[in-house]
C-alpha cells in the first residue's frame, strides 16, 4: 500500500501543478471589445464627432473576414426553438447554414419555420446575416455523420472563416465576437471553445464535468505555442477555421472515419505546422451536451476509445486508475488517515476545476469519489464492437 499511496499522490500533485498553471493561464471568452484607437480614450480630432453607436466599428479599424456560422443538425426538435434563435441574433456573422442531417423528428421542418419567421422579423435583429437551410445527403460508405455534414456545409459556406457550432450549444448576445476576438489574439488557424458543461441530473454531473477536469489538469496551456504536436485537442461544440487552414488539413474528408473528429483535427493541425488556439466559453457558449445518466453513457463511450488511442488495454488501466487515484482514498482514510491527503487533492481538484469553469456548480466537487464508479460503465461502453448515436452505428 506504501507504493500505492506514493503513486496516487505523486499523480494528483501533478495534475494539481498542472491545474494551478491553468487557472492563471487558460483563456475564457469574454465580453467583446468593440475596435477602437485606446480602449476608454479618443483621439482629439474626435472632439466634435458624434459618438459611435455601440457595436459600430471605427472607420481605421482593419477590415473583418466575412464569417460564415454553421450548424450541423441531426434530430434536434427539442432543442432549436431554444438555442436557434441566439445564433440568428449573433452580431459579426455574413451567413447562418443550418444543414439538417437526415433528421426524422422534425427538426428540418421546425428549423424552416424558425428561419422563415426571422426573415420576416428582420428589423428586430442585430444581426443581418443571410439565412437558410440545407438539405444533407445520407454519408457515403467510411464516412461518420457529423463529419459529412461539416464537409457538405463547408462546400456551400462563402465565408473566409467557417465557425461550426453544435444545434445544442447556447450562444449568448456577442459570442462569436468573442470568438474571433480571442482567435485573433492567440493567431490561430484553428480555434475551438469549451463550453460551460450544464447538468441537469446526478448521473450527469458525475460525468460531463469531467472533460473540463481532463482538460485543465492534462494540457497546459502554454504547450500550444511550442513545438509540441501531441499537445493537441479540440471540442467540436465550436470550432473554428479559416478557409486557408481547411485546404492544408483536407477538409473533413481526411477525419472522415474519426468519431472524434475534433482531436482528429486538432492533431493534424499540429503536425501542419499550423497555430491550434483553445478558449473556455464562460458565460458565453454553453450546452448541456447530454440528458440523463444513461444518455451520457452512450455519448461519451462512443468515442472514448479513439481518445485513448485505440488501445482497449490503457482504457481499462485508466478506469482501474482512477478507482485507486480517487475513489479508495476515502475508503482507505477509515484505516489510516494519510490517505486523507490524496482525499483532499482530489477533492481540491474538482473544486478549482469546478470555480474556473462553472462557479455555481463548484459544490459538485463532493461527488469526486463517485465519479470513477460512475464511469464504468462508459468505458464498457466503449469497449464494444459498435457505437449507436441518433440511429446511427458506428464501428
């Protein structure tokens, strides 16, 4: 037990190390800055000009890329009178393609009548972008869906920069100002978002928390400006990439059959040479990805092997791992209270982990001990021949 112990402590104080690291240095969006010479300041040939209305941009600013704001859709009724009419009233967008992807609840028939009423309702929008739907084709053999989706959307897009954004993620007023505000400062070709992880239920607040924590606690955030490519990861939530940057990678057509497409990306971008930029989305881009416990098993198993490399043998390890890591140090402090050490690294984790990207969620750090228990079955489900997502199977 001796080693045992050093090893889960030596591992949390890593983690934590790492963590610290990225509470100073991992960037969140925030509120858009509007362009301007001196924030706060004008210049004083400006004395008699009248003041500029909020949102307009200043005439020695440089010049924006058209934007082009993509939303791959498959079976979404239950969610687009929500989350729709945000990405319609987003300033800074020269175009919204929703793409329906062989849905069968409506969504196609329910997103055309939300667009429809918003051409009609245009003087009430601060946004003027062009609006429309398109009809996907079914994905040709090899091909997972969304990443066919994306390739299809990506051909009839005419932006400079693509901004892909999941029919579930919540965007608040200025989002994707922020967005390509905090693209521009990091320099990146490619640029993805985080979003705040909402929960509605026990089961899930044990699970999806946890891609902040891998997040935070494995990456940070000063490797994505060094020479390192297997510093690489991505959320396909919203992502982001200039036209220049998808001809280098070959478009969607080199992840075709990655159901984890977005660290497929992500890691080719870094092999390109190419700038991978990363941002939390705050109060600004949030999605509650799953609905319940058994919905979030199925979601995050589908493509938990492929983030492990493949490897069936380092995904067991890893469970395994996290049982000792988390879960036996307080069973273990009954008998010997230095395990109240590791106990309260692991708690500690979370809690930071919780205050940098969900503050009011924060008090779900008293469920760390659970989580790895919680998370079996997603690495069982992980560990089968075939993935099953919206009808759909998957290899």
């Amino acid at each position: 037990m001796t080693f045992l112990f050093r090893a889960v402590l030596g591992f949390l104080l890593v983690k934590l190390a790492t963590l610290l690291v990225n509470l100073a240095c991992f960037p969140a969006l925030g509120t858009p800055v509007r362009a301007s010479r001196h924030p706060g300041a004008r210049h004083p040939s400006d004395r008699h000009r009248s003041r500029p209305h909020p949102g307009e941009r200043h005439p020695d600013a440089p010049p924006q890329p058209s934007v082009s704001l993509l939303v791959p859709m498959r079976d979404e009724a239950a969610t687009l009178a929500q989350f729709l009419p945000a990405m319609l009233s987003q300033a800074g967008v020269s175009e919204l393609i929703v793409l329906d992807d062989q849905s069968d609840d409506g969504s196609a028939e329910l997103a055309h009548s939300i667009l429809a009423n918003s051409g009609r309702a245009n003087s009430g929008r601060t946004s003027s972008a062009a609006v429309r739907l398109v009809r996907g084709t079914p994905p040709p053999a090899g091909w997972v869906g969304k990443n066919w989706a994306c390739a299809q959307l990506a051909e009839v897009a005419s932006g400079d920069l693509l901004v892909y954004c999941d029919a579930d993620v919540q965007l608040a007023p200025g989002a994707i100002e922020a967005v390509l505000q905090a693209m521009a400062r990091q320099r990146a070709d490619v640029f993805s978002v985080f979003p705040r992880q909402l929960t509605g239920s026990l089961g899930e607040a044990l699970l999806t928390p946890l891609i902040d924590d891998v997040l935070l606690c494995f990456l940070p955030f000063g490797l994505l400006s060094v020479d390192v490519p297997a510093a690489a990861t991505a959320n396909g939530s919203l992502l982001a990439l200039n036209r220049r940057a998808l001809a280098e990678l070959a478009g969607f057509a080199a992840v075709r059959s990655e159901i984890v497409e977005d660290v497929a990306i992500a890691r080719r971008t870094r092999q390109a040479g190419l700038t991978l930029g990363l941002a939390l989305g705050a109060d600004l881009v949030r999605t509650r990805m799953y609905h319940g416990y058994r919905q979030a098993v199925t979601g995050l198993g589908r493509g938990l092997l492929g983030v492990t490399g493949g490897s069936r043998l380092r995904l067991v390890a890893a469970a395994g791992w996290h049982l000792a890591a988390y879960t036996l140090p307080p069973v273990a402090a009954l008998g010997r209270r230095r395990w109240l050490v590791p106990f309260g690294l692991g708690l500690a984790e979370r809690l930071l982990v919780g205050l940098k990207c969900h503050p009011r969620a924060a008090w779900q750090a008293i469920l760390t001990p659970l989580c790895p228990i919680a998370f079996l079955p997603v690495a069982a489900q992980a560990l089968r021949g075939q993935q099953q997502w919206k009808g759909r199977s998957y290899p």
